[in-house]
C-alpha cells in the first residue's frame, strides 16, 4: 500500500481484535448496501493530534472495507477484513495521527459492493503524484499530498463522481472532522474583572477548572510552583471527563501549609512526542492563623527529599 499511514485493523471476536477507547462519538450513519459505522476522536468532530483515532462498523458483507484517510499533507489508504458476522475495527493511534497537519480532514469508508471487488482505487508515482483510478484507468490527477490542502472536498468529490461511472458498484461515504493541537484552557476564578487569576485564603482548598480538546482517555498533570522562586512544589494526575463541544477537566488544591504567596500552576500532556500545556498563577492570602499545623500535601505527589 503507497503512503505511510499504518492502520491497526482488527476483526472482532478473534485474537487479533485491537481494543479501542471509549472515545465521543460523532456520528453513526447506515451505508446503502454497506455497513453501518460509528466514527469516533477526541471530542465531537475533533481530533486533537496525537489522541487515537477509532472507527468502527457492522453489517460490511460485501468483502474488505477500505478507508481513505484525505487531509492536508496526507493522502492514504487502509484495508481491513470484516469478521464472518460483518464487524470491522480500525485504529490509527497516537503515533500516527501526531503526524497529521492541522486542518480539516476527510475519512471515506469504501464498501467493494455486490461483486466484492473495490473498483476505486490510486497510485503515486515516483516524485509523488497521486492519481485515482477506476481500475486501471486515471480518474483524475491530484498531485502530491503537499498540494492537499485543508479544504478535502474536491478530492472526496473526484472519489464519488468515480463510484458513479458505470459498471462501478462500489459504495463511499464520507465523513469530515478537524485535526488540532493539543490545547488545555482555565476557567477564569477571580471575581475581579482586571485580575483574572484565582485566589484563596492559606488553609482552604480552591478548585481549578478548564477545558481541552484532548480525549478522555488521557490523563493531564498538573504542577505547581513558587512563582518567586520557581522552586518545584508537586505534581497531581488530573482525568479528562466528557464535555460538550470542549473535553473538561478539574482538580482540587488544599492550600493546608502552603505559605502565602503567588504560585504557578502548569496543566499539561505529553503522549507520543505531542505536547499540551496550559497555565495560571494561583495567588495564596494569608490566613487568620499564620502557624502551619502540618506540612503541605494538598493531593500532590512532592517530590523526594533526600535524607542527611
């Protein structure tokens, strides 16, 4: 297969099956003579990159499922053979999509239809110039994938204007979603409307929201530091939990111990050379008792002091 998208195919109810995450799903559609298929990413009609890309179907009866996976800087195909009951998993994972260019994207599931046998197909030649074909025949010429650019549709058009020649029984439909970078954001806490960063009186606990666009089968981690000194305070694990159109994640923070100051907390993620951060700075009052009764903890893991 030309390109370089390597797809973790699965069938299901056999030894070989990939477990996919729990992702949102964006959308389940009946083929006409195909499968029925759930796409899913990061959150509903985005995949920030670096986050598993599943998909999923059922009743594909007709042979081999083929998926095009069409975006800016990327052009590939991947085959994946349905169990005896119809069922097919693909997995792109993290690996994979770091690679993709931000932009919107295309997947276009091709069903080989009653004679089993996939008519539409492509090649790239040796500089790179890719053409679709109808079996042996050039469709269309579209040029190397770094001409590909965010708007997917006139390729995806080309694909479909190819399924209605005659003699083609294949069957493609297509979904659209969009490919970002990681991005974690705060809720704004403060009260005041020119000073935009949380605060609490030393002794109590504050807890500190924001959204991303990450899935929820990450975990993000957050660090906290003297803003005067820089010194390294702790670290906590945070989940992502499902939002609406954003992903949501929380943690709380005892600020039992922890002297008055200004401190600089750092929610982030890393998976597969993929980095997300976000920051805010979380202002400590003094309390009315400036006697700290035990050492500060507040759910971080602190780092290992080393014994005398």
């Amino acid at each position: 297969m030309p390109g370089g998208i390597q797809g973790h195919a699965a069938v299901i109810g056999t030894k070989r099956a990939v477990p996919v995450v729990v992702l949102v799903a964006i959308l389940l559609l009946c083929m006409p003579a195909a499968a029925s298929v759930t796409f899913t990413t990061s959150t509903p009609q985005t995949l920030a990159k670096g986050d598993t890309l599943a998909i999923s179907g059922t009743g594909a009866q007709n042979g081999s499922v083929t998926v095009w996976v069409i975006g800016r800087n990327c052009f590939d195909t991947v085959t994946t053979e349905p169990d005896k009951d119809g069922n097919f998993i693909l997995v792109l994972p993290p690996e994979e999509t770091a690679r993709f260019s931000s932009g919107r994207y295309a997947v276009v599931i091709q069903d080989p239809g009653a004679n089993g046998k996939a008519e539409i197909g492509w090649r790239a030649d040796s500089p790179g110039n890719i053409s679709l074909l109808n079996g042996q025949t050039v469709l269309v010429d579209i040029g190397p994938t770094q001409g590909i650019t965010a708007n997917v549709e006139p390729v995806v058009r080309s694909l479909e204007e190819g399924v209605a020649l005659s003699g083609t029984d294949d069957v493609l439909t297509p979904y659209y979603f969009f490919i970002e970078e990681p991005t974690i954001s705060f809720d704004q806490r403060s009260a005041a409307p020119d000073d935009p960063f949380p605060e609490v009186t030393a002794g109590e606990k504050i807890t500190i929201r924001g959204t991303t666009n990450i899935g929820t089968e990450n975990f993000l981690h957050a660090d906290l530091r003297n803003l005067d000194t820089s010194s390294f305070i702790g670290t906590q694990k945070i989940p992502v939990v499902a939002g609406g159109q954003k992903n949501r994640w929380s943690f709380i923070l005892d600020t039992t111990g922890l002297p008055s100051g200004e401190y600089f907390v750092t929610v982030g993620w890393m998976k597969s050379n993929t980095t997300g951060t976000g920051s805010t700075i979380v202002c400590v009052l003094p309390g009315q008792c400036l006697t700290l009764v035990r050492p500060f903890s507040g759910g971080f893991i602190l780092p290992a002091v080393s014994g005398t």
